[in-house]
C-alpha cells in the first residue's frame, strides 16, 4: 500500500496517509475534511549509494546539481 502526503484546502494541514488501492479517497484527520490535494512527494530507494550518480556528484537530483547540493534532496 502506498503512502500519500496530502493538503487540506478546509484546515491548511498536510498529513500523509498509507492508502489502500481499492479505497476512496480520504477524509482530512484534522477536521475531516473532503477537499484534499495530493501533494508531490519523494521516495525511498533500496540501495548502499554506491551508484555511479551518487558518488560522482552528479545527476541524482532532478535539478541537476548533485546530491546535497540543493534544497530537492
């Protein structure tokens, strides 16, 4: 099951929900609200960062500036 970080338009909280596929979308934890944004989120990868991205400092972060050299990562 997925993780999802969501917005509530009705209370202004983010919270993040583990999600089941087959559900409906959620109500907000806070106030119960339905007007809910999903928000873009990152992810984790399994790996011992010995990639050639990550130890070259170079091409791993979507911007293209490098690991930690950035707010993205």
């Amino acid at each position: 099951m997925p993780i999802y970080e969501y917005h509530c338009d009705d209370c202004s909280q983010e919270f993040e929900l583990l999600v089941p596929n087959s559900r409906a979308e959620p109500d907000c934890p806070h106030c119960g609200g339905h007007k809910l944004t999903k928000l873009l989120s990152t992810f984790a990868a399994k790996g011992d960062g010995s990639s050639a991205a990550s130890s070259s400092g170079g091409g791993c972060c979507p911007c293209g500036k490098g690991a930690g050299s950035c707010s993205m990562n």
